[in-house]
C-alpha cells in the first residue's frame, strides 16, 4: 500500500469519495422465448411476409439482428446449407453527430463462426433469392448493389428501426406473445438446450465468448428439465450392474426416473433417455 493510500486510510488525506460508491447491480433484462410449438407457428407465418426469412434465420440459426442483416450472398452457401458469420450491421455516430448505417467486425472473435443451415430453411432462402432478383429486375437503374441477403426493395441495406417495426407487425393477430426481436436468438438456444443439446455445441452457434457465458444466460430458463435427475439416471445407466434395480430412479417427491441406454445409429454416440411413468 502506498502512502497516499495509508493517509486515505487513516483520514489524513483527501479522498476519493467514488472509492466509497457501490456500483448498481447488473439486473438481469427478462428474457421471453417462443416455446417450440409457438416457434413452429411464427416459422409458418413468415413464409408469406417479406421479410419472413430474415426472422426466420433469426430464429433457426441463432444469430444476432446485425449479424443476420450484415450478411452478404457471398457468406451463404445454400448447397453445403452453411453460413458464414464475418460481420455485422450497425447504426453508428458520425463525428458531425449523424449516424449511418455501416459494416463492423464482429462483437467479439467467437462470434466469427460458420452455422449449418436447418434443411426447413434452405428453400426459404431459395425462394427469397429468387424474389430479390425480380425486384432487382423492377427496380432497373435504381438497385443499388451491396450484395446484401437481406434488403430494401431497392437493395439498399435493413434499417433495424424498420426491422423491428415490421417484426411486430408480423406478430399481430397470430396468438403469440409480443417477444422482442433478440428474443428469437434466445428461443434458439433454450429450444436446443430443452432438447438435450450439449451447451458447448450451443455456445459455439451462438459465437458467445464461453460456455459460462451460455450457462449464466440461460439456465434460469430451464427450471422445468429436472436436469439434476436426468443427470443421476444417466449416472445411474452408467455404473448400475444391479439387472433388477438398474433402469430406476426416483427423483423428487418420488417420481419414478426409468433410464434407457442406447446407441445413436448416426452418431454412434452414447445415449441415455429419460422418461417419466
């Protein structure tokens, strides 16, 4: 400790009164999601509107609104159904105080990441392809050329401000609840980890910077899974050799946890299912 330190200490100095603060606490924002059948709905009712397949990689590949509208045809590619995530678009100041609408990196180098396309959503794509290039054709002299996947009817690139507008728009009238754009990323990730998803494979999709990172954001959203019992039965299917106990597991309150060990005919990987009688 120095000495000006020490006479901080012992109040024989001036001090810092921001040392004496406390920083406000980080609130967590509430997260809503589509459950998977609402999901399935919203995929539905983006098929007839314009800017249905931008929500729809939104919400099927995890990506974040200026990751989806930051990227170009050349980072698609529809028979291998990968894309590639290099860039993002964003509104930023101007040192005269204007904004602008203008390519950035990444947020940070996990977020430079290839993600497979659902085979559902390729021809979603195709479609719209080919949609863009009619408008291209309308619109003559007029197109301005960014190569962008998802644009005006002019080519210029999505303002998220319209984005969002249209985005609630679409939600009207179709019974689901008014989540906010971002909130398709979440569903994407509780979605796959509901259904068993390693969070490793997830954080990876969702470019976030660690697994922990995956885990704080999202585990509050699971409390439903009993994730401590299906991990005892996974245990229990593992090391049991008992033939008449193996394959039960008693859970909370007493429910009954039956284990089954099975193999993945694609993956070859160890399995273990878990069901409730």
């Amino acid at each position: 400790m120095n000495r000006d330190s020490q006479a901080e200490k012992w109040l024989l100095g001036p001090r810092n009164v921001v040392k004496l603060t406390e920083a406000p606490r980080n609130r967590r924002r509430d997260i809503q999601i589509f459950t998977p059948d609402q999901a399935k709905v919203f995929l539905r009712v983006c098929r007839d509107h314009r800017l249905g397949p931008l929500y729809a990689v939104m919400l099927a590949l995890g990506l974040r609104m200026g990751e989806a509208l930051g990227l170009k045809w050349e980072d698609v590619d529809l028979e291998k159904a990968t894309v590639f995530v290099r860039r993002a678009l964003q509104r930023v100041i101007c040192e005269d105080g204007s904004t602008e609408l203008r390519l950035v990196e990444p947020k940070s180098d996990r977020s430079y990441r290839v993600v497979m396309i659902p085979a559902s959503i390729v021809p979603l794509l195709v479609r719209y392809r080919a949609e863009q290039n009619r408008e291209r054709l309308v619109a003559g002299s007029r197109w301005v050329m960014t190569g962008a996947v998802f644009t005006s009817t002019i080519g210029t690139m999505l303002d998220e401000r319209h984005v969002r507008r249209e985005f609630y728009g679409l939600l009207k009238g179709q019974n689901l609840p008014r989540i906010r754009p971002h909130d398709l990323r979440h569903s994407f990730a509780t979605i796959l980890l509901a259904a068993g998803e390693h969070p490793k494979v997830v954080q990876e999709m969702l470019g976030h910077s660690s697994v922990q990172l995956t885990l704080d954001t999202y585990s509050h959203l699971l409390p439903d899974l009993k994730l401590k019992e299906r991990a005892a039965a996974r245990l229990d299917a593992l090391l049991c050799d008992d033939a008449d106990n193996c394959g039960q597991n008693y859970g909370q309150d007493g429910e009954k946890v039956v284990s089954r060990l099975g193999i993945e005919p694609r993956t070859r990987r160890l399995r273990v299912c878990c069901s409730a009688n």
